[in-house]
C-alpha cells in the first residue's frame, strides 16, 4: 500500500533520538497575529471563518477570469510522494485530447504542490511534468543523512528537492503565475503550521505578485514545506512578524493536516452556500495515491502496527474529506469529478521515486484520460451516496537542520 510504505521511513524516524535547534520563542497571541514581511496577504488559516471565505471567494467569482470561461473550475492536488507521477499523465494527457479547461483555483498539497504550479499555468508546462515524473528528474530526491536523522530533524537530505524545484520554477514561472493572478484566478498550497497545529492556506498569486526581491525565494520555499514529511525531510522555518518582534514558524508537509484541500473547511463542512446554486462550476479532484481500504495481514510487531495504523488515519480522514466534497458540489450543483490510483495497481518501494515505476505509472493515467475513462463522478466507499441530478449544462471558453527564510524589507 502505498501510504503505509511511504511513512515507514518517517514512523522509524519518530524512534531516533534527537537534538532540537533552538528558537526564538514566541506566544500564541503572536502567532494568531502573524504575518509575513513585506506580503501581508501571503497566506491565511485553512479554519478561517465562513465570512472571510465567502469575501475571497467573491472576489474570485467576479473576475476577469470567470468573465472570460463562465465557469467556476476547481483543480485539487493530493499528496502521494511518487504517485504523482499519476497526476502527471493525467494532466499531460487530458492536455492531449484538448479539453483540459482553464482553471479557476488550483490547489496542491505535498507532491500536489510540486505539480499545481505547471497544472495552474497550462499545457505549456506539461514537458517539466514529463521531465520531473516520467523521464528520471526526482530519481535522486531521496538521500540518507544518517546524521541529520540523529542531530537534526529529518533522516534525508533536503537540497535534492529544494534544487529540482529551484530548476523548475524560475523567474518566468513566478512573472507567469503573477500574471494570471491579476486575472483573479489563483493557485493555492497547503502546509502544517506544527507550532499551532493548524493547517495554512498560501496564497502563491500574491507571493508571485508582491514585488518583494525575496519572493521568488519563498515561492519556492513553501512548495519544499509542503512537500517536507516530518521526520523524513527537515520543516522549513519561515520568517513572520507580529507585534514588532520577529519569530520563525515551523512549516511542514500539508498532508499532514489534509491530504487535499478542495475548499476551505467552513465551507466543505457547512451546509450554506458558497454561491448562488445556478453559478455552473466543476470541481476535480486528483488523489495520488489508492484511496479505497486495502486487507494486509499486519505483522505483530511495533513498527508494521505504528504504520499500519498511521496510513489507516490518513485514509479514514481522506475518505471524509472527499465525502464532503461530494456534498460541497451537490449543494452547489457542481459537476464532481474524481480522480485515484486504483487499489490493486502496484505500490512503490517505501519512499523512493524510482524513475521505472513512475514511468509506468504516469503513462498508465496518460492512456487512462486519452481514452476518456480517467475520471468517476462517484465515490468508492461503500456509504458513499448514489448519484444525483447533475449540474445543469452551461458554456466554456478556454483561454489559450530546518531551513530559516526571511522576508525582512531591506
């Protein structure tokens, strides 16, 4: 099973002993009020209240973007280490059929963060997803450092991500993201904030757009943050402010605290409208990863119960996630589609992105979407409800130890 394998690694890290860097400390009345320097709009609380995700989401809606496609299209990224080479080819072979619309909000978490930002900017960008997940370019991501597993606060080395993301997104990449987020659209990340066990909602437009001479930096900084599985990688220490003093928080992978992130949670769990119920709107959601329960006869032995137990989790808690987003799109009559590695295909090697099985992997979705069968608009789990009425047809025009960061102003 792919979850369990992929955290065996970071459930032996939570055994080792550790020494702890030291940290400015600070209180929880600062880190309510925290705010990054120099981009005051930089991220929010995934927890935030139904009014602040109704006024952003308004906003979006009457945009230049939504003027232009008529349509309310929300692209969602899980996490899954190596299986998103799955949304790869997914994304690169629904570009090829030609009916890969133009996306109103993308978001991404952990492996999903990696891949929103090209899945945000278009087909253009598909040959860096080939490249990252198909053709050997996150083969060496993966690299033991015994002594930052003793020392430190994670067992593998971080520059090898932080380098594959400084190759990818560049300048042109931010000046592009920055661009479409004028249009109002936007390209959102998810990553733990583990200091107030909070989930944080980046909001990568205005990042890209702030004209900060350090945002490139932190663009690139909160994709390794949501990548970064406790234990396995370091967290990324992000400079904030709050009252006149300056802290560091400490930022880890988003699956953390969701494995996708679809719309912030007061919404996903209320039973009010984000919009009026004829505002036409599809929601896909990619899941990297097998989502169905799966019978392995565990071992009975710590290490095999920790991690068999932990993956459990994760599912349950995922399970919920994507049962609420079916309610979310009924309440608003959005078509739901929904995308997963199904539970019989292989699982990888624990932690390892081997550039064969991702290969085999990212065609197996390429060929999957080009023959029209990548998407279900239901649910796998056995309580999941039956269909409904589908949303009503409408129009769609596609436009062609931890690292510190500091965005202290000069």
């Amino acid at each position: 099973m792919m979850w369990g394998r992929s955290f065996r690694i970071a459930a032996l890290a939570l055994l080792l002993a550790a020494c702890s860097t030291p940290r400015v400390p600070f209180t929880a009345e600062e880190q309510a009020s925290a705010r990054v320097v120099g981009i005051p709009d930089a991220r929010f609380w995934a927890d935030d209240g139904p009014e602040a995700v109704r006024a952003r989401a308004q906003k979006v809606a009457s945009s230049e973007a939504l003027r232009t496609s008529r349509s309310f299209d929300v692209l969602a990224l899980s996490g899954g280490a190596s299986g998103g080479a799955f949304g790869a080819g997914l994304l690169v072979g629904w570009s090829d059929t030609g009916t890969r619309p133009e996306f109103t909000v993308v978001s991404g978490v952990s492996v999903g963060a990696l891949i929103a930002p090209f899945a945000f900017l278009g087909p253009d960008y598909d040959p860096v997803l080939r490249a990252v997940f198909a053709e050997g370019a996150a083969e060496a991501l993966i690299q033991l450092d015994a002594l930052r597993g003793l020392f430190g606060s994670g067992l593998f080395r971080p520059e090898p991500l932080r380098n594959l993301i400084a190759r990818f997104v560049d300048d042109r990449v931010l000046a592009s993201v920055a661009a479409e987020h004028a249009r109002g659209r936007r390209l959102v990340v998810l990553t733990t904030n583990l200091d107030a066990q909070r989930a944080v909602i980046w909001n990568m437009g205005a990042i890209a757009s702030s004209g900060h001479p350090r945002a490139l930096e932190l663009f690139r900084s909160i994709l390794v943050a949501s990548a970064s599985v406790p234990g396995v990688l370091p967290p990324v220490l992000v400079d904030v402010e709050a009252f006149g003093r300056q802290f560091a928080e400490m930022h880890v992978d988003g699956g953390v605290t969701a494995n996708v992130l679809v719309v912030p949670e007061s919404f996903l769990l209320s039973q009010r409208r984000l919009f009026p119920s004829s505002f036409p709107g599809r929601m896909f959601i990619v899941m990297n990863n097998a989502i169905e329960p799966d019978f392995e006869m565990v071992e009975n032995r710590t290490l095999p119960v920790i991690v068999r137990s932990y993956s459990t989790t994760i599912k349950a808690n995922t399970a919920k996630v994507l049962k609420a987003a079916e309610a979310f799109a009924r309440r608003h009559r959005f078509d739901f589609k929904l995308a997963y590695i199904p539970a019989d295909y292989p699982a990888p090697a624990a932690m390892q992105f081997d550039t064969e099985y991702m290969k085999r992997l990212f065609d197996y979705a390429y060929r999957s979407q080009t023959k029209g069968a990548g998407w279900k608009r239901r649910l796998p789990f056995r309580d999941a409800p039956p269909d409904g009425p589908r949303p009503p047809a409408y129009s769609l025009v596609n436009d062609a130890g931890p690292r510190r960061f500091s965005m202290n102003l000069p």
